[in-house]
C-alpha cells in the first residue's frame, strides 16, 4: 500500500508540475501576443505621424505657392483720423493703420508697395466734409483703375465707396490721391478708409 501512495503521489505531483509548466508557457504566450500587439501599435502611431508631419509640409508648401515662396499673407486698412483737405493729384495719407500685415504699407507716404506679383483687391470709402465735396481716384502707377466722389453743397453728410480688383507686378506702386483740379475735402475719424488684400 505504501508503494501505491508512494506512486499515486508522485502521479499527483507530476500532475501539478505540468499544470504549472503549461500555464507559465500560456503566459509566456501571452506577453509575446502583448509585445507583438504594442509593436504594431507603435508601427502605427509612426507612420500616423510620419502623415500628419507630410500633411504640414504640404500645407506650408500650398501657402508658399499662394503667396509666394518665403512671403505671408498681404493685408491692410488705414484710416483718415482727422479731416483734411488735399490738393489736385495730392495722395491721401490715411494715417490711423488698423491692419498692415507684411508690411506693405507706408504710412508715411499713404503708398502700397506691392511685395510680389499676384491678383489684389483694393477698396476705398470717402465722405466728404460737411457741404463740401471730395473726390478720389485708385491709382496704380501710372494707371487710374478707380474713381470715387462723394460730397454737395446741399449734403451735410455724404460718402461713397468703390472696390477694384487688379492684377500687380512685384514693386508696383498703389495709392490713392485727389482727383479734382482745386482740392478735396475729406472728414477723417476713420470715415475715409483705404483697404488692400492679396487675393492669389
């Protein structure tokens, strides 16, 4: 009897070595499942990345195609803060600048220096002063490619607006001055706008 237990115990521990055996191999098994799963996971995430840093680029390369290579967006308004009267073919110094991005507006002047070739859009509001008249015309040298007149003796308050579209070479010059022959009287406090946008 003694043999016999002897025997079935050590059945019974053979038994038990297996188990614990099979089942540190099945977690073995597991983890190797696990790792594989995360490295797939991080091949992933890579190339997801790898995606979104392409995306970008492209982006960055469409905005230098549409504004040019190295140049950022073109973008200006300035007003006329106070009321002045300017002179036949006198530009108009708008001298409250709201917006200048890139720079292409010289306050001093009331000149847009076109910083690269493309297609713009130019937009201007006068109002004259009261009873008085004001007349003004877009010019893009040495070309008029607008005129605006605002203003009666009869009208206490009288504006008016116009908005071109033109095609400009790098370096071209735009301004807008007095178109009549005697003077111009334009009411400032932002009434009298000059705006410039870079379309493509």
């Amino acid at each position: 009897m003694s043999n016999l237990s002897a025997a079935m115990e050590t059945s019974s521990s053979g038994s038990n070595g297996d188990q614990r055996t099979s089942s540190a191999a099945e977690r073995k098994g597991e983890y190797r499942w696990l790792h594989n799963d995360m490295q797939i996971v991080g091949f992933k995430v890579r190339a997801l990345e790898e995606k979104l840093d392409k995306l970008m680029k492209d982006m960055d390369g469409s905005n230098e195609t549409k504004y040019g290579s190295g140049r950022n967006a073109v973008a200006f308004t300035a007003r006329l803060s106070t009321n002045r009267t300017f002179r036949s073919h006198q530009t108009i110094l708008f001298d409250d600048v709201m917006t200048n991005v890139g720079n292409a507006y010289d306050v001093t002047s009331g000149t847009f220096k076109a910083p690269c070739a493309g297609r713009f859009l130019f937009s201007v509001t006068v109002r004259a002063q009261y009873h008085k008249q004001a007349c003004a015309e877009i010019v893009a040298e040495p070309e008029v490619i607008g005129v605006v007149a605002a203003g009666d003796t009869e009208i206490e308050r009288a504006s008016s607006s116009l908005t071109v579209v033109t095609s400009l070479s790098q370096g071209d010059v735009v301004h807008v001055r007095e178109m009549k022959m005697f003077k111009g009287d334009f009411y400032g406090d932002g009434f009298t706008v000059f705006t410039g946008v870079l379309l493509q």
